[in-house]
C-alpha cells in the first residue's frame, strides 16, 4: 500500500509531527482562549495583585474555580496566609492593568495598585478592581503541584457581575471581542445519542 506524507499546508490536525516537535505543541496550547483576570489579597500590612489567565471553574457544589501559578509565587503564598483572595475577571478595555499587573518591575504592596480605581473586599479587604466584569471573593481549599506550577483550588464565596465584555487570552496575546451567539443544530444521526454539532 502506497502511503503519502501529510501535506503542510493542509489545516487539519499533524499530531504526529506535533509529537516530536515541542514548538508546534506550545503554539496548540497557547491557542485555548481563557478569560484574564487579575488576582488579589491582602494579610496584615502586605497586600499583592498578579495577573493569571489559568482560572476556570472546576464544581458548581461546592461553587470552586482553579487557578494555576508559577511555583513559589508571592501571590500563592499570601494567599493561603490570608485565607481568602479576590479574582477580578477584567473587561475588554483593562488590557493596560493585565499587562502592569504582570510586570516584574512594578511597585510593591499598596504602590502597585496606585495606577488603578479600586476598593476593598468588605469581608476580606482585598482590591477589587473598578470596571471589570466579574468579581469573585475565594477562600483557598487546597494546592496541588502542576509541572513548574502549583494548582490552587478555592471556594467561592461571594460573587458579583459587572458589565461588558470580557478581555481573553489568545495566541500568547490579548484580545477584546464582540460576543455573539452561535447557530446551533441537531444533525438526525446523532440527535438520539444526546450530541450537539455545530456549523
């Protein structure tokens, strides 16, 4: 039997090649869109925001999201000293603070939030930042090692909807969009198994 190599310029999957290749795999990964967010809390006199865009939900009962950190983050460790953090899921136009809040260089403690429109948390005092889409009030549950991350896993305790939309992470860049709703269909033959396709 004759066989051919893939074509390169075809658009469909190249898991093969991909498997040998660690640069094709990274540009895969870096192509699932996430919302970005930036992480806050508060213990004592110390307080610390960071930008991170791997948060997801992970249970509605117990109501838990993840968040996945650099090992050894300052953010991680404040937070399991306070007990409780804040997620701000930002909006379409706060790319400036996702980008200040993940500079190195920044201020430390309360000088890097003098940039920002904010106010505390009522319960935990952390930031919660003026203008983004969601706000999320957390109490760490648990940490689990990830590779060179730490996975941490929290409660939600309180949370609020703002408006517009949401800033997302794509391709290793920041992107806003204009949300719409996708056609969605039943095709007959998969219809009874329970399976959504969509155009």
């Amino acid at each position: 039997m004759k066989t051919t190599a893939p074509d390169a310029s075809a658009s469909g999957p190249r898991c093969l090649e991909a498997a040998v290749d660690d640069r094709l795999r990274r540009a895969a990964v870096r192509r699932l869109a996430t919302g970005v967010t930036v992480l806050t809390a508060v213990h004592g006199d110390r307080v610390h925001g960071t930008t991170a865009s791997a948060v997801t939900a992970v249970s509605r009962d117990p109501l838990l999201i993840c968040v996945c950190l650099r090992t050894g983050s300052a953010f991680a460790e404040l937070a399991a000293q306070a007990g409780r953090f804040a997620v701000n899921v930002l909006s379409d136009r706060q790319a400036p603070i996702a980008d200040w809040f993940a500079d190195p260089d920044r201020p430390a403690g309360y000088g890097q939030f003098a940039p920002v429109d904010w106010e505390p948390d009522p319960d935990s005092g952390a930031p919660l930042l003026r203008g983004a889409v969601a706000w999320l009030d957390c109490r760490p549950t648990a940490s689990h090692p990830g590779g060179d991350h730490s996975i941490l896993l929290a409660e939600v305790l309180c949370g609020s909807a703002g408006v517009g939309g949401p800033l997302l992470g794509f391709d290793s860049r920041l992107h806003g969009v204009e949300l719409r709703d996708v056609a969605r269909r039943r095709a007959p033959a998969t219809a009874a198994a329970g399976i959504t396709t969509l155009d």
